[in-house]
C-alpha cells in the first residue's frame, strides 16, 4: 500500500530529486609540458639553446594557456607555433601560431577546437621556435600530457 503523499509534498521530492541527479559538469583542468632542443627537430639539429613547454587545457572553456621558456638560442626568436597533428619526428603546419613578442618567457593563451583538443590530447601537437639561423625550427618538443 502506497502511504499517503500529499501533491506539494511530491512535487518537491520531485524537484529534490531533479536538482541532485543532475551534477554540474566540472572543468578538467590538463597540464601539459614539452623539453625543447635542436635534437628533436625534423631534421635534427646541433643548436645548444634549450626551452621548456608548461601550459593547461580547461576542458570546459576549451582555453589553452601556456608559459614558454627558452635559452641559448643562436639569435632571436623569428616564429613560434604548436603544429600538428604529428607524431614525433613529423612534420606538421602550424595550427596554434604565437603572436607579438616572442622574447622568454612567451605567455599567451587561445581557443582551441574540438579536433585541435582532441590532437592535443593524444600527443598529437609540437612546438618549435625558429630564428633566422634555422629557419624550420631550432627548438621542438613534443606536447605530452603531464
């Protein structure tokens, strides 16, 4: 036998149980990081300078954020991008490209599109710095989840 339930009683178990079965969807907060050296580019190359890659995914706003740092070039930096989708050793075009200064540290962020994150999320992305000495590149690492 069903206990007497009185409607504004049903209707806020209703509403209670509306409000707890549908949990927000929190944002995924990924790090990321790439170790970039002359050695790791396509075609490799003997330039001593070195540089790191830090930056984060938000999931939700699908905002890319990244810190660049770098050394030891063999002179200024004339272009800096994350290309993809490549695996290591592969080249790729570029599909985020770094606008304004790109003395160290480079900070910025961007948008990035369902395809770009998902490439992004496989391991799929590089970044490379390039200077008038090596025009394909100087630096590159590839970006890997942390």
């Amino acid at each position: 036998m069903i206990p007497n339930i009185s409607r504004p009683m049903l209707a806020t178990l209703a509403i209670a149980a509306a409000i707890f079965s549908a949990t927000p969807a929190f944002a995924e907060m990924q790090a990321y990081k790439a170790d970039l050296k002359g050695a790791s580019e396509t075609p490799a190359n003997d330039a001593k300078g070195t540089g790191d890659v830090e930056a984060t995914y938000d999931t939700t706003s699908k905002k890319l954020a990244w810190t660049i740092n770098y050394a030891g070039l063999t002179g200024a930096a004339t272009a800096a991008h994350f290309h993809g989708p490549a695996a290591v050793g592969v080249s790729a075009p570029p599909v985020v490209p770094l606008t304004g200064k790109l003395d160290s540290p480079i900070k910025g962020e961007a948008t990035l599109t369902d395809a770009q994150a998902a490439d992004l999320q496989a391991g799929r992305w590089y970044f490379n710095i390039h200077t008038a000495a090596h025009k394909d590149g100087e630096l590159r690492g590839q970006v890997m989840k942390k």
